[in-house]
C-alpha cells in the first residue's frame, strides 16, 4: 500500500472528512513519527508494532566491482518489531 493509498481509504471511510485535510493528517502522523525517531524516540502501536532506532556498528566493507575494501561508518538505521495482535493476524492456522 501506498501513502496515496492509505490516504484514499482513510478519505472513503470518513467522507465528513475533505481529501486535502485526510491528507494532511497522514503527513502530521508520518512526520511525527520520522522526528521522533530522529530524536532516538521510540514509537509504539499497541497492537500493531513499534518503531526504534538501531545503531550500525562501523565495518570495513568490500566493493563488488573492483575487491576494494571501504570504511563504513556508523549509521543508525529504522527497526520495526511487530506488535502481537499483527502477529497472530498474519500466522492464523
């Protein structure tokens, strides 16, 4: 799905609501959640999920091409755990 996606449903199920003020809503809570990750906050859904930042230890790395080994820094990448309730939705038996 995508963010236009989301912002379709979110508009067809809440028509009270106008295209441009649903989207504007998506934005704010994507946003949000960007800088509060940003921040090292993490960002929980009960139910669904949370979201948090890992740390990437530095390597030396090697590049495919030409066998040079390169220096990667450090970095913090996105981590996303699933909450229970998706979970169980996703491995029904």
């Amino acid at each position: 799905m995508t963010k236009s996606e989301l912002i379709e449903k979110i508009a067809a199920k809440n028509p009270h609501l106008l295209l441009k003020d649903v989207e504007r809503i998506v934005s704010v809570v994507f946003d949000t959640i960007t800088n509060s990750l940003a921040n090292g906050d993490r960002v929980e859904f009960r139910g669904f999920g949370a979201f948090s930042v890992r740390t990437r230890a530095p390597r030396v790395a090697k590049n495919p091409r030409t066998g040079e080994q390169v220096k990667v820094e450090e970095r913090k990448i996105p981590h996303f755990k699933t909450g229970k309730q998706l979970f169980e939705s996703l491995n029904k038996k």
